[in-house]
C-alpha cells in the first residue's frame, strides 16, 4: 500500500467513534530528558561497516497476463564503502523493454530450481476482512490476522501426523481477540496497519492510526483463561504516538526480531515527495524504522536499547534504527538469518526491496536514501546521501505495477525449492515475486512465481513459527503458499462457537 494503493479500491468507512470509551491506559509520554538533545542533523557516531548495495542494472520488460512472459528483474550488488556514488541511473524510462534488455537469467547457484518454474498453488486458509498482517504466537500454532477495520483474529491450526502426510485443520474463530474498531477508521491508508506478540506471546502489540489519523503503538497483556485467548483491552498501554500530516504513508509494520527489540515503520507522513523533507532527517520518526525495547523504562513506556545508532550519539532520535524511507510496507527478519528485509513503495516510478544483512548489523544506521534516492535512481536530481545503502532489488511501473507489498523469506519444510527466496508482491498488478540472493556476492535474480492465479490487491504477507508464508488480499483471503504436491493438505472448519 503506499502511492498507488491509497487510490485503489480502499473504501472510506463512516466510523462512530466512541469518545466515552477509553479502554487504554495512558502512560506517561517519553520525557523529554529520556530524548538526547539532536545537535545538528549530522550523521551519528561510530557505526559498523556494512555492504552498501547500489543496483546496478534494472531490467524490465513488459508483463503480458498470462505470466509466462513475465519479466525478470537483476541488479547487481556493488560494495561500496563509505560515502558512496550511486551507479548510473538505469537509462530505461519504464516503458516495454527497451533495446537490449535481455531476458535476465532466473537462477543464481548450482542446480537451484529456476524461480519461474517452482511449483506452487495458493491453499485458502481463511476469509477475513480486509487482513492486512498476519502473525504466529509463542506456544501454539495458531495464526492472528489484523483486519484493518481494527480486529484481531485468531486462525487455530489444529496439524496431524498420518501415514500419508500431515493434515492441517484451520478454524476462523468467530470472537475478535481484539477489537479496537472504535478507535480507528479506514479513510485512506489508515487503520489496523500491524500487529506483533512478545516473544513470549504474553502481550499482544498493534500500530494503527487513530480518529485523528495519528499514529499508535499499544501493547495489550493477553488472557489464556478462557476458552479462546483474548487481549484484555481495558489494560492496553499506549507505547508511542506520532502525529501524522497525511493520510497516507503511515508505515504500519510492527515486528520483533531475533534480538528480542521491537521494530516499528513509519513512512514519511505522506503526500507526495516528502514535503516536510523527513526521509532525510533523523531527528524525528516520521521516514524511519524505529527498535525499542517495549519494557518499559522509569519515565517512559519503552526502553531505548543502548546499541541503537543515536542512543549515545547526538544526530537522530534514539528509536531511530534505520531512516530514509518513504512508506515501508512491510518488513521481515529472516528466520534463519536474521538479515532484515525492507520493501519501501516509490513515488510514482520505481519499487524497491532492500537487503539489510545480520552480518552486517541488519541495517543498524542505514539511510535508504528517500528523498534523494527513488528506488536506485536519483528523485528529482537527488544524489546519494552520505552512507547511502541501495535496494538490491528494483521494479518499475510497467505492465500494471504500482506499489510493492514486502514479504518474507521462505524457511518452511514444505517446498525446499523456495528456501531462502524471499517472497513479495505487487499491489497492483497481482504477481507474486521471488528474489533469490546471489551467492559469494553474486547477483541477485528475481522473478515472478507461478502461484496458480494472480492476487487480488495483495496487500501483505504473514509468517508461520515454522517458515511457511502466508498471502493476504483486499479481497480477504489469506493463502497459504503451497506446493503443487506434497505438502500439508488443509482443511477448513467452520467455528460453532
Ligand atoms: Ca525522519
Ligand atoms: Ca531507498
């Protein structure tokens, strides 16, 4: 969702909001000491050395609809150290391939199945309203899906060892396990924008925006003593609100990662072309993805972890992790590496996906360039900031593209041959995407993946504890991606409850 999707098919609700109710808990706001006085704007202290990406190549033909002729998309990683110069701007204008735009090989290493040629189907799990996030919980296997609306629902997975295979048995329960409905509407690209559960699955977190189109972070402790999990919703706390000057743009992502620190997105506020010139300014959220420590801290609700790039250092506020972003929809960790995956939607020409390795700090300070940089080109005569890293992947708006939808990497048992490929999509057009990273700095490869139909807007993806990856449209589906054989068999119940 970011340009393109505010536009497209996002009806307004009328919302009666509900000014008696105030089922959280107002915590302090940060106090200002908790905040380093920014000096400067200037770029922080020390940070590691990391790979910087610069694309090198964008190659893009033109994408008929049945997918077999879809194209390609290859860019080359660059290590680039320190302040860098971006590479040339790709002479292509967007249009149908250009003059010697070759068809771009799918495949990267050894015998890895070509992208194009996985078998996959898309395996109905649920039908939901407008679901746009979706989250596994420590000690089950079930699945929560954030309806923008402003509802949680809990999916159960009931899963069967046979002598045949596993079966899987899904259930949509009927009762939200959350519903804050009252305290968000779905004008625009507001609502119910993300969700995320403590590792210990005891606290249930969500990024909305409220009747304001302000953006809120709140925690709400979870209750197991029921029959069905619930979020006690008069205890909810407010962690972190941020005004927003748009409608649009308002990140939404909300996720922890392997270290235990929460991450949250927030684009640059909105409009078109950063006017408020934030992407490039640390010293405020808007334009960047936040890591705080969600336990709270003696005159605030969360805790600023002390490895963050300005915790110690003056230049940005300390929940800044990673800036320079337009509207990060959605961002993912790899489950078996930690690297942190960014899919920040262009302005009106150029998608981009971004590879933040662990190895290198897993974006730890990295400016993803937004205003200066669109994609891996220069916005409006931009150049690349200092300590510029690049997408390693980029798409244009040829052949109904509009607005990327970031996903996951694939590290589910089902389909070995998508192991390691990260999955995204495009909003717009419906294909589903994978990008396979090269080995010993080879070149990434992308290519769209065959998942048996194209998707209706898809907005987002989800996550399984056991890597398997989930999509999930406008339309309300949530799928589960499947191979074509093998697999888990599902089967859908109906709750009587
Ligand atoms: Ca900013
Ligand atoms: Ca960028």
């Amino acid at each position: 969702m970011g340009s393109g999707a505010g536009e497209v098919g996002l009806a307004a609700r009328s919302t009666t909001l509900n000014q008696m109710r105030v089922p959280l808990q107002l915590r302090p706001p940060l106090s200002p000491s908790a905040i380093p006085a920014s000096a400067g704007g200037r770029a922080p202290g020390p940070r590691r050395a990391r790979f910087t990406l610069v694309a090198a190549g964008l190659l893009l033909a033109a994408c008929g609809d049945g997918g077999g002729t879809a194209p390609s998309v290859v860019t080359t990683p660059t290590t680039v150290a320190g302040t860098t110069a971006a590479g040339e701007a790709p002479a292509g204008t967007g249009a149908a391939a250009g003059p010697g735009t070759p068809a771009a090989p799918a495949t990267t290493a050894g015998a890895a199945v070509p992208l194009n040629e996985i078998g996959l189907r898309l395996d109905l799990v649920a039908s939901l309203d407008q679901p746009l996030a979706l989250t596994p919980r420590a000690g089950s296997d079930d699945l929560y899906v954030a309806e923008r609306v402003g509802r949680v629902r809990r999916i159960e997975r009931t899963i069967r060892a046979g002598a045949d295979g596993d079966t899987e048995t899904v259930k949509l329960i009927t009762r939200p396990v959350l519903d804050i409905s009252d305290l968000t509407t779905t004008d625009g690209e507001r609502g119910l924008l993300g969700l995320a559960f403590s590792p210990d699955g005891t606290e249930l977190f969500v990024h909305y925006t409220d009747s304001n189109g302000d953006t809120v972070v709140a925690g709400y402790p979870m209750d197991d003593s029921g029959p069905s999990p619930v979020a006690v919703e008069d205890q909810g706390r407010i962690l972190l609100t941020q005004e927003q000057p748009f409608s649009n743009h308002n990140g939404g992502g909300l996720l922890f990662g392997p270290d235990g620190m929460l991450y949250i997105t927030l684009g640059d506020g909105g409009s078109g072309g950063d006017p408020t010139e934030t992407g490039q300014d640390p010293t405020d959220l808007l334009g960047s993805i936040l890591r705080i420590d969600p336990a709270p801290a003696e005159a605030a609700p969360y805790t600023i972890p002390t490895d963050n790039p300005f915790a110690q250092a003056a230049g940005g506020r300390p929940e800044v992790w990673v800036w320079g972003v337009r509207n990060p929809w959605r961002v993912s960790f790899d489950q078996a590496t930690g690297d942190l995956w960014v899919a920040d939607v262009g302005q009106g020409e150029v998608e981009e996906i971004d590879w933040l390795p662990a190895a290198d700090g897993a974006g730890r300070g990295a400016n993803l360039g937004w205003n200066r940089m669109e994609g891996d080109r220069g916005f409006e005569g931009g150049t690349p900031p200092e300590g510029y890293t690049g997408p390693v992947a980029t798409y244009g708006h040829d052949g109904g593209r509009c607005s990327v939808s970031g996903g996951y990497v694939y590290r589910g048992a089902t389909i070995p041959a998508l192991d390691g490929v990260y999955l995204y999509a495009d909003y717009c057009s419906g294909e589903v995407f994978g990008l396979r990273l090269g080995t010993g700095g080879g070149e990434a490869a992308t290519a769209p993946l065959d998942v048996g139909r194209k998707g209706e807007s898809i907005v987002a993806f989800g996550q399984s504890a056991d890597g398997e990856v989930y999509m999930l449209e406008q339309s309300g589906a949530v799928s589960r991606i499947s191979p074509t054989t093998g697999g888990v068999a599902i089967t859908r119940a109906s709750d009587n409850g």
